[in-house]
C-alpha cells in the first residue's frame, strides 16, 4: 500500500486551491530560484485553477518561457504555438513568435548532422522579421539568421566536398552552386567558387574554371581561396615559397 501511495503521489499532485495571485507568484519565486521545471507546473496550475483570469493568460507565457529556461525546446515550442493561437493580437504575441523562434535555433547543431532543425529556426527568425519587423525582437532575430544561413550553406559544403571527393562531380558541383546562389552574405562562398574551379578543372571546362576564378577574384581579391583558385587556374605560384597557406587551407589538407 505504501508502494501504490508513493507511485501515486509521484503521478499526480494534490489540488489546493489557492488565490490566483499566490499561484502565479510561487511560480514566479521557481523560476527566479532557477527551479524552471516547476515554475513551468506553477504556471500550469495558475491556468488550470483560473482560466479566466488575465493572470492564467500571463502564465501561458511564462510556461513557455520556464520551459525554454530548462531546456526543454519541445514544450516551449508547444506553449509558444498554443499562445500565439489562443491570443493572436496579446500585445506579448511577438514575444511568444521570437520564444518559439530560438527554441529552434537553440538547437542547431554541428553541420554534419541533420539540419531540420536549422531550417526551422530559419523559418521562425523569418515570420518574427515579417510580422513585427519595428520590434527589438526583429533585430535580434537578424543577427540570429546570419549564423543560421552560414550553418546551413555549411551543410552544402559538406555534403558538396563528399561528392567531390568521391568524384561525382556534378553532385558536388550543384552543392557548390546553392551555396553560391542562395547564401551569398555566408562565410562559405570564397570556399564554394574556389570548389566549382576545381569540378571544373577536373572535367576539363576550362573557360568555365577561368570564370570562376575571375569571379572569386573579383569579390575576394585578398581571400586564400582566391591564391589557391588562381595558382590552379594558371598553373602559376604567386604565393612566395614557404609562406603560410592559411588555417583554412591547412585544414583541409590535413583532413583530406
């Protein structure tokens, strides 16, 4: 019996009626104390005791808020969407958009793995810039979107350099291409048209080698990758002997 009342109790939570005030300033109190998994519960319970109050619209909110602070990305995402749905013209909506928008983008992760994710929060950053483009929370997710286009013009990368690798070169080739297409403002695209030199210089295109290297040249006169495309494409070392080639170019060699 004490098994059963202890299981019991772990499950559900005795119903004490309380003020709404007190309920929603325990919860406050938890996530102050950085207890953020129960100030999400308190919040919760503010609701359940008293949906009509303005104070039960507050704490949706900061549900979703107590749940972004533990970490929990997937119910903030929920209570964020739950939010913007039931109260879609709260003066706090952009605010429930922007949570909802870097619960996605607190979870990119390295480039070598699936990057759903990362297009997610590509997507969120967007609707907060459209919809309230005047607010603080539209910059914020500006600067945000810079480091998401340069993860994912990363992944093109990766992904373009495998087929490269392996020599299926028009793989790598239309890889290459998106980065240079669709991620212009990114880190990657010296790298990128360095690449499609490469492809095709490999097959032999060389009017099309000589283009991309005029290219890169011109929007990156300084840039390593441009040393590099240029003593390809020329066959000529312009680079003085025993002069350092660059981290990036290092790097590479090193891996592969």
């Amino acid at each position: 019996m004490f098994v059963l009342a202890a299981c019991s109790g772990d499950n559900e939570r005795a119903y004490v009626d309380r003020p709404v005030e007190d309920l929603y300033n325990i919860a406050l109190d938890q996530l102050a104390a950085g207890d953020f998994a129960e100030a999400a519960i308190g919040f919760d319970e503010v609701e359940r005791q008293h949906p009509y109050s303005i104070w039960a619209t507050k704490a949706q909110l900061m549900a979703a808020y107590a749940h972004y602070a533990n970490n929990a990305y997937d119910d903030a995402v929920v209570a964020a969407d739950r939010f913007i749905q039931l109260h879609p013209s709260n003066r706090d909506t952009p605010y429930a958009y922007y949570l909802k928008a870097i619960s996605f983008y607190e979870q990119i992760i390295d480039v070598g793995r699936d990057q759903s994710l990362t297009a997610q929060a590509l997507q969120s950053l967007g609707e907060v810039i459209r919809r309230f483009p005047d607010s603080d929370y539209a910059r914020d997710a500006g600067l945000k979107l810079d480091l998401v286009r340069d993860h994912l013009a990363g992944k093109e990368m990766e992904v373009g350099r495998f087929y490269q690798r392996r020599g299926d070169y028009l793989a790598a080739l239309s890889r290459f291409r998106i980065v240079v297409r669709d991620y212009q403002t990114t880190t990657h695209v010296p790298e990128a048209l360095h690449r499609i030199n490469e492809v095709y210089s490999a097959l032999g295109i060389n009017d099309q080698a000589e283009r991309t290297a005029a290219v890169l040249g011109y929007n990156y006169p300084g840039s390593e990758w441009y040393v590099d495309t240029y003593e390809l494409t020329t066959g000529e070392a312009i680079r003085p002997p025993g002069q350092d080639r660059g981290i990036l170019t290092r790097t590479w060699d090193w891996l592969f």
